[in-house]
C-alpha cells in the first residue's frame, strides 16, 4: 500500500486540521491520525522533549497499544528515537529485528513487535520540541527516502504547532496564577475580619484549581481572634486526630520538597478514601513561615477527574506561598489598634500580579537596547525599567532587590513602581532615587532594600545624568578611546534609611555603549566558587564592542554559562545594554 503523495488538497487538509486543534493532547492526536493515514502504517508515536531530565517521554501514541506506552522515557542517545535526539538527523529502519540500535525494552515492555519504522526529529525555530515516528507499514514494505521527506513535512508543522500550544499553554498558566493572585490582593483590601479571609482563601483555590475540595488549616496562631481551619466539601471528619496523623505523620520527609501526591490506590490513599475524604488524588502544601510549620493546605479530587499535574503544583505552590503572607499579615493587622497600615499591606499583595518585567523596544530613536533577566529561583528580586520623558530623552534603571523568592518579588514589584513614579515627575537623577527612597521606608515594612542604578539619556545634549544608591559599578564604553569607564555615586541602598545622592553628568559620542547590570553577572560563581568578575566581563564586552546589543548579550550571558559549568545559580542576573548613537 503506497505512502499517499502530498497534494495541494491534502497539505491544505493537514495544515486546516493541525491549526485548528485548541488543546495540546487533542493537537498530538491528530498528528498521530494524521501520520498513520498519511504513511499508511500500524502506528506512530510523538515523543516530546523533556528539557529538565534530557530525555524523550511518549505524551501520545496511536496504534501501539497507548495506555502500556504513555509516560514511557527514552534517554537521549538510547535507541533511534535517542539517537535523532542527539543528532537531529533522521533514520529509517527496515530490519528492526536484527538493527542493534533499536531500544526493544520498550517494545518488551508493551509486548508489541516493530518490524520497521522512521524517526525524524521535531524542531522549531532552532528549539527541539521532541521526534515523530511512524512505526510498521501496513503492507509490509520498506520505508524510504520519500517517506521520510513527507515524514519530515509532518514533523516541521507539528513542531510549529506543538510549540505554539505549549507556548499558549504556558501563558495560559500564567495567566490562572496571576488572576488567583489578583483575587486575592484585590479581595483583602475589603477584607474586615479573619473569617473573611479565610473564605475568600478557600474560595479562590476552590475556584482557580477547580477543585471539589479544599482544607487551610493554621496551627500556629500567636494570638486570640483568628480562625484554625476552614474548608470546602471535607467533611469534618478531616479534623480528627487520626486523620491529621494519618496525612501528616511523615511531614518532615516532605514539607521541605514543597508538596506530598497521595493517590487512591496508595496505603495511605486508601485509608483516607474509606474515610470518604477524596476519592481519585489529593495533594498537600505546608504553610511554612522561617522554615517552620506554620500550617497546610489539603487540597482533592479536581473537577475534572484528572491528576495534579506541574501546572496545578506550581499554581498552587504560589497561590499557598501568598496566602501564608497575607495570614501572617492578617494576624499583625488583628494585633494592631491602628489601621493606617492596613493600605500598605494591601499594596504589597496587589503587586504579587505584576510578575513580569517591561517590554523594552530593540530601539527608540537614537538608542538601541537588549536586555536579559534570568531569577535564580523561580521568581526573583532584579528588575529593570524605562522611563520616556520625550522623543529625545529617556530615563533606564537597573536594580537589585535584597533577599530570594517571594518577599523579594514583592518587594521588587513595589520598588519597580515607586521608582517609575518619581523618574517621571522629576528632572533629577537625585531628587528621583531621594523621593523613592522617602517612600519605600514609609510603605515597605519588610526591612529589605533595593540597590538601583538610575541614568537619564539626552539625546539632543549627548549627555548621561545618573545617580546611583548603593549598585555596582557600571560600564560605558567609549569608542573614540576604545576604552571603558566606569559610572558610579555616592548613595546608600533604598530602604534602609535617610540618604542623600550624588548626581553626576557625562558626554557621550554616537557609538559609545552603556552596560548595566547586576552583581548575579560578575559574582556569577563556579564549582570552585570563584567570581566571574568585573574583569572577564569587561573582556567579553571589548571582545564584541561593534556588534549590536543582542549579540553582545548573548556573548556575556555565554561566557557566564561557560564559567559557571554545573554549579547552581546563587543570584538573579539582569542586564541593560544601550547602543548610544
């Protein structure tokens, strides 16, 4: 039975069929379908690519026995699926059963035969998104290089449009987590009891995970007049000793990893469903405050019958992080005669929605910028900004918040605002940094601080104004010298108290370059926990000095990755880098 031959009709068939997909799982079955009716063959398989674990995992199948495959991972280099990982070059193999390359403990496993199959590799603006098979030809011929051309066809759309959907996907999550957040800061502004809070926390988890069941239970509570626990569809059989010894005899084994999955057909899982608390899975989150804890969040059974996946985990891992903030903040506001912080406070959870940085234009007038952030951990305390005052004058800030995760997030997004508030009302470099600072003492109650590098850019005049409070020393480059100078002022970190700042004013030439940064780029640090440092900085910069901004970003943020190796980031690392022209 021969492979059917592309037509215009048919690529346009595919292509409406492909596009026309609204969920990932339903788009890779139709490229599975699409595959077997195509090449005429028993079965195909797509593997997506597991970045993290370097492997390939069988998200769908078609025609080889699904179930017994899903979820199976094949090593990069293992196999010819491994093998097209690792060289991106596409294979046929018609003699599977004497070919050593074939990784047959998959085929052991689900006790299925191939006889012969293609493999090409799935790639989509220079990113892998993973191999399409097609797996033994039903009329028992051997597969070829036409084949594979229509093969290849297949696997450049449904990596475009894996990659498209996972992109979605991904936007998607961001923009559940941001709405439960949102809620939650929009909803405590109104909040005027504990109670309150605690049904706006169930409820907005309830919602936002569409769970059936939810449980917040406080253990530690310093003072009279907060609530212990509130729940949605638990029972209140929940409550008993027994149970919470049940769920919570082996927290230390896990509160610290961030979560527990306890399945229904696990020892633990069936004594909890004969006690009717859920019924397919449920998961747990310790509510931790300096490592301690400070109570959990119980969460079962989603509405729509399926597991807790990584999105609902790094959901619900924000969504617990915030709301033991804001418990704690509600447990200092109930302590207190006074309300006049209550606004503050509500400010700061507000800010939780801003998450992601300003997207700065490649060029506005006679400037040309790239910029880079990369967090430490999953979210993080650098930002940076721009500030138009005119068609010929703008303001850039690069800063650095003090701390790691949450609290510095938040921080960083309060001090983000503040500072763009005062950049816009002010000429002054000093007078802005001055004004910010008053502020950030005033409202942020966190005892953290803020280092930031202000510069405002006259283009008319040729002339950089900046002040700095407390950052690093930062690179301009002037051309006409071939040599680079350093920015720096006289200022303490926001924050920490009453401060003045000096300004300063330099002439620039078209072609000069201005790099700002944060310590994470020069304390980058390596197995042998040596800095990266100023130094090799300055280099790779001089090493690029005529490319434009982008390359000479992507050659620092090399060179960094180069010289960490294996070794764990320890800080965020954010870069600003300005073509002066």
């Amino acid at each position: 039975m021969p492979t059917k031959l592309l037509t215009l009709s048919l690529i346009s068939d595919i292509t409406s069929r492909i596009n026309s997909q609204e969920d990932l799982d339903t788009l890779l079955g139709e490229i599975m379908g699409i595959t077997r009716d195509v090449l005429q063959t028993e079965g195909s398989s797509l593997l997506l690519y597991d970045k993290e674990n370097d492997q390939l995992v069988f998200n769908t199948t078609s025609g080889l026995k699904e179930e017994s495959l899903a979820h199976l991972t094949v090593p990069r280099g293992k196999g010819i699926a491994g093998m097209v990982l690792e060289t991106l070059k596409p294979e046929i193999v018609n003699d599977a059963a004497n070919d050593p390359r074939i990784f047959k403990a998959i085929d052991q496993k689900v006790g299925y035969v191939t006889r012969n199959l293609l493999c090409v590799p799935m790639v989509a603006q220079g990113e892998v998104q993973g191999v399409l098979e097609a797996v033994n030809s039903l009329d028992n011929r051997d597969f070829n290089h036409t084949d594979i051309k229509i093969l290849k066809y297949l696997s450049n759309l449904a990596a475009i449009a894996v990659k498209n959907r996972l992109l979605i996907d991904s936007l998607n999550l961001r923009a559940n987590e941001l709405n439960g957040l949102f809620q939650i800061s929009q909803a405590l502004a109104n909040i005027q009891s504990s109670d309150e809070f605690m049904d706006l926390a169930v409820k907005t988890i309830s919602e936002v995970l569409q769970v059936d069941r939810v449980c917040l239970n406080f253990e530690k509570i310093e003072k009279k007049g907060l609530p212990r626990s509130k729940s949605k569809g638990f029972s209140d059989q929940i409550h008993d000793e027994d149970v919470e010894t049940l769920l919570f005899a082996d927290r230390a084994d896990w509160m610290f990893k961030g979560y527990k999955i306890i399945t229904a057909n696990s020892p633990q899982g069936i004594q909890l469903t004969h006690k009717g608390l859920f019924q397919h899975s449920m998961i747990l989150f310790p509510i931790l405050k300096n490592k301690e804890w400070l109570g959990s969040l119980v969460v079962s059974d989603k509405t729509s019958r399926t597991r807790f996946d990584e999105m609902d985990i790094r959901i619900l891992r924000t969504l617990t992080n915030q709301v033991g903030e804001a418990y704690t903040a509600l447990q200092v506001k109930i302590q207190s005669e006074r309300l006049k912080n209550i606004d503050r406070d509500m400010q700061v959870a507000a800010m939780i929605q801003k998450h992601s940085l300003p997207i700065i234009p490649k060029q506005y007038s006679l400037l040309e910028f790239d910029t880079y952030y990369q967090a430490s951990r999953e979210i993080g305390g650098d930002f940076y900004d721009m500030v138009v005052h005119g068609k010929d004058e703008v303001s850039v800030i690069i800063a650095d918040v003090s701390g790691k995760g949450t609290p510095a997030a938040l921080f960083m997004e309060f001090s983000k605002t503040v500072l763009q508030q005062e950049v816009s009302k002010t000429t002054s470099t000093s007078e802005a940094l001055f004004n910010a600072n008053q502020i950030l003492q005033d409202k942020s109650g966190f005892l953290m601080f803020v280092t930031a590098m202000l510069v405002r850019i006259n283009m008319t005049k040729k002339e950089l104004t900046y002040s700095s409070a407390g950052h690093n020393l930062q690179i301009i480059y002037r051309k006409k010298h071939h040599k680079i100078q350093h920015l720096s002022g006289k200022g303490q970190p926001m924050g920490i108290g009453n401060c003045e700042f000096s300004e300063h004013t330099v002439s620039y030439l078209p072609g000069d370059l201005l790099v700002l940064y944060t310590d994470g780029v020069t304390e980058a640090m390596n197995m042998k926990e040596e800095l990266f440092s100023e130094e090799r900085l300055e280099s790779v910069i001089l090493s690029h000095i005529n490319d434009p901004p982008e390359v000479i970003r992507q050659a620092i943020l090399q060179k960094v990755s180069e010289f960490v190796g294996e070794a764990e980031p320890h800080d965020d690392l954010s870069l600003f880098i300005i073509r002066l022209n």
